[in-house]
C-alpha cells in the first residue's frame, strides 16, 4: 500500500468516527453526512472493483486460510455497511422528509441499524 492510499484511508476512518458518532453532529447533520460517506463507499466499489474480482478469483485459484478469511472479513464488512446505510435511511428523520417519503417498520429498523452499526 502507498503513503496516498493509507492517508486516503486514514481520512475516510476519521471522517466515518466523526459521522457514525451523531452526539457529535447532531442526528439531522448525522444522517446527511452518512449519506455523503454511502456516495463515497460507491464510488470506492467503483474504482476498486478490478481488485475484488481479482480476490475473489485468487481465493478460488490458489486458496488460503488467510486469502478466505479476508475476503469473508470484507464480505461481512460490506454487509455490515449496507444494512447499517438501508437501515438508517429507513429511520431518517432529517433525509427522508426532506424528500417528502416516509419509511414503515421503524421498530424493525431501528434495531437492525443499532446492530449493524455496532458490528
């Protein structure tokens, strides 16, 4: 890994503490930016897809304990991620009104966004 690419990443780590702590940006500012930080995620798939065929291919070609156990790792990770971004979005006080929509199941997705947050 080159010195951009870990400063990139420290950055994307900072600024993801800041959004994931809403007691720090409030609740609306908190769902606003989690959504510029879900954008983000987006276009990172985008520019690193190349990689994650090429580690999945690897992980079948020539397969390892620690190959599997990092492409599960990030597997989970992305799932994580995703869940905790849907379910967010679900419970938004601040984004969804704004975009004149409104979610059911908010005690079905409060808690799945407490747990994937959490993970």
């Amino acid at each position: 890994m080159d010195k951009r690419s870990l400063a990139i990443d420290a950055v994307a780590l900072v600024v993801y503490l800041v959004v994931a702590n809403p007691a720090l940006t409030g609740v609306g500012l908190h769902e606003w930016l989690g959504l510029g930080v879900f954008a983000a995620f987006f276009v990172h798939l985008l520019l690193h897809a190349d990689w994650a065929v090429e580690a999945l291919r690897g992980s079948f070609a020539h397969p390892s304990w620690g190959r599997t156990g990092n492409l599960v790792l990030d597997a989970l990770i992305v799932l994580a991620f995703m869940a905790c971004t849907v379910s967010g979005a679900m419970v938004s006080g601040a984004v969804l009104p704004t975009l004149g929509l409104y979610a059911e199941g908010y005690y079905f997705w409060d808690p799945l966004h407490a747990m994937s947050a959490k993970a």
